[in-house]
C-alpha cells in the first residue's frame, strides 16, 4: 500500500514537472533553453537522489550481515572486515559516479552550447 | 600470496593509478592524464580512509557490552559522514572549475574498482588452481 502511494506521488510529480516545463517551451527559444536546464537540473538532483538510497541500502544491508557474522564468530572478524571493506568500496563507487554524472549535468555539460546554438541563442 | 588483504589492495591500487596515469599520457595526452590521477588519488585516499574507518569502528566495538554501542556506531557515522563531504566538496570543486578532463577524473575514480575486480579474478584463479591440485584439494577442477 504504501509502495503504491509512493509511486503514484512519484508519478504525478513527475508529470506535474514536465507539464510545468513544456508550457514555457512553446514561448520562445530563451524559454525553452530554460526549460532545458530546468530538466538537467531535475535528472540531476533526481539521479543523485535514487544513487544514494540504492547506496544507502545497500551499505546498510551489507553492514548488518556483516555485524551478525561478526556477533557470530568473532574469531572471522579479521576476514568478515576485509570482505565488508571490498563490497563497500565497489558499492559507494557508484554514488561517487552518480556524483560525477550529476556535477557534469549541472557544470560540465559537453552538449549545453550545440543545444543553445540549435535554439538560436549566442552561449 | 592472498590478493584480498588490504595490504595488498592498497599497493595494487598505486601500482594501477600509475599505470592508468601512464597510458592516459601516451594513449591521450597530458591533461586527460591529469585527470585520471587526480581522480585515482581521491578514489585511493578515500579507500585508506575507509579503511580506517572501519578498523577504527572493530577496535572501539571490541570488549563493549552491547548497551555501549553507541559511542562506536556514533564514530562511525561521523567519520563516514567527513569523508563523504570531503569527497563532495573535492569532486564539486574539480568538475565545477573546469580545471581536470571530467572523463579522466571518472576513468581515475574507477581504479579502486578496477584493482578489486583484479584482485577477485586473481584470487579466483588461484582458488581454481588449488582446488585442482592433486596434494591441495580434489583431483579434478570444480567447475
């Protein structure tokens, strides 16, 4: 119940955004580059969003198990450690990507100046 | 030789970063190399980092009763918490002035990745070799 209240809010947010967006696309080229950016601004911040609850999650269930792996053996705490290092490098890897890919949507973007010039206005 | 121990991951993360440092410079050029070692050292620190947390977080945990936990979850978290805004602040900076190639900065945070998968394949073939070992294990591979 509550995962479908969840994605139903998901969705009108959603569609509410992109109405809000596409109405001042039809205005003009200022306009729509403004909506442009106000939809890169969107992936980003939605994007670095879902990265760190996958992120979080993950982390989380990855130090519970290995806590009451511990709890059960102390004597594998050494190796039960070592493995909780490995899998939480490779898991916070992807939000550091998912960092990246957003600061480059907001700051670096290589397609913002082609996709002004192809709305006609000098960037 | 056990490729899983942190000792050996953290020197087999230096030894990849400056190989992939090496081949940006020769395959592109000088400031997407840049960017691969910027980035590989960040990824590398972070790791020791980690690291330390962790380690830090078993010697406090050890020897406590259960009830005492909070003070060592409570260092945890506040280390964890620095180092993901350090990392933030460092990536936000370099992205945002302009000053590193932004695709040699994600080749670069890729090496800690790089080295573990390395080192899991690594260790795998090793586990296949004494397992099909005569005096070691089974005479015959598993798989």
């Amino acid at each position: 119940m509550s995962l479908r209240l969840a994605l139903g809010a998901l969705v009108s947010l959603l569609l509410a955004s992109a109405a809000w967006a596409a109405e001042p696309a039809a205005a003009g080229t200022a306009a729509g580059l403004g909506s442009f950016f106000s939809y890169a601004v969107m992936a980003a911040g939605f994007g670095m969003g879902i990265a760190a609850f996958g992120t979080g999650i993950g982390q989380g269930l990855a130090i519970q198990k290995s806590v009451e792996g511990i709890a059960r053996n102390p004597e594998a705490s050494g190796k039960i450690t070592v493995t909780m290092l490995i899998g939480l490098a490779m898991i916070e890897s992807l939000a550091i990507y998912a960092l990246v890919v957003a600061l480059i949507i907001l700051f670096a973007y290589p397609m913002a100046k082609p996709i002004g010039a192809a709305l006609g206005l000098k960037m | 030789m056990d490729f899983l121990s942190p000792r050996t991951l953290k020197v087999g993360n230096w030894v990849i970063l400056a190989a992939l440092t090496a081949l940006s410079r020769l395959m592109v050029g000088t400031e997407f190399a840049v960017g691969v070692a910027v980035g590989g050292v960040l990824a590398v620190l972070n790791f020791h980092a980690l690291h330390r947390a962790l380690n830090g977080l078993a010697a406090r945990a050890q020897g406590q009763p259960p009830e005492q936990g909070g003070r060592a979850k409570a260092y945890f978290a506040v280390r964890q918490a620095l180092r993901y805004i350090v990392v933030l602040a460092v990536i936000f900076y370099l992205v945002g002035s302009g000053r590193v190639h932004v695709l040699g900065l994600v080749v670069g945070l890729s090496t800690v990745v790089l080295t573990l998968m390395l080192a899991a394949v690594a260790e795998t073939v090793k586990l296949k070799r004494k397992e099909a070992h005569p005096s070691h294990g089974t005479p015959h591979s598993v798989s």
